[in-house]
C-alpha cells in the first residue's frame, strides 16, 4: 500500500518495521472513509489526486494519539490547540467535486 510506505515515511518510521503496521492501516483506513464521505456517492475508493489528503489526514491522527478528544493542551509554557483535521483540505475536495462534475458528459437520447 502506497499510502502506508508514505506515512511511514512521513513519520520516520522505518518501511521494516511492522509493529505500527496494524494501528497505521485503521488509521488509513479512517481517513479513508472521512475523505469519502465528502466525495459523490458510489466511490469505493479515494481518488489518486486525493490520497494525498489520506496520507496527511493520516499522519495528524497518528500525532494525536493519546490526545484524542482534546481542543487544547497546555504545560509549562507549551500550548497546542487542535483544530478541524480536514478542513483546510475541504477546498481542494470541493474543487475536486466541481472538476468530476464538469467532466460529465450529457446523454443524448433520438426519439
């Protein structure tokens, strides 16, 4: 899986090491289903133009592992605020949208 070797890539974590591999893939696969869920209806799978969403979507979730469910943390000076994972890629989903659907051809039906 192409998307898993980026991740892994992505996280420096060497494509040998299989210890994450089961966690990564559910987590791919998450992100998988958030990307699809605003794509048309009657994909089974996130277009290649869009798998790099998947692959970042990907490696935030990871990041936040065992800070699942926080808005903000802060200690010692040190402040994080978590925001919308994918919202600063809905622009280029939408724009994806709007390509798919100019793409379309009409029918032409003789009576």
């Amino acid at each position: 899986m192409a998307v898993l070797d980026d991740v892994k890539l992505l996280l420096d974590i060497p494509e040998s090491d299989a210890d994450l591999d089961n966690k990564l893939n559910l987590i791919i696969k998450n992100a998988e289903r958030q990307v699809l869920s605003y794509l048309p209806s009657g994909l089974d799978n996130v277009p290649n133009e869009l798998e790099y969403i998947v692959c970042e979507l990907s490696v935030t979730r990871f990041n936040r592992l065992g800070n699942e469910g926080m808005s903000s943390y802060s200690q010692e000076g040190e402040s994080i605020t978590y925001g919308d994972d994918i919202a600063p890629y809905l622009s280029a989903i939408q724009a994806w949208n709007n390509m798919q659907k100019n793409n379309t051809r009409g029918v032409v039906r003789f009576l």
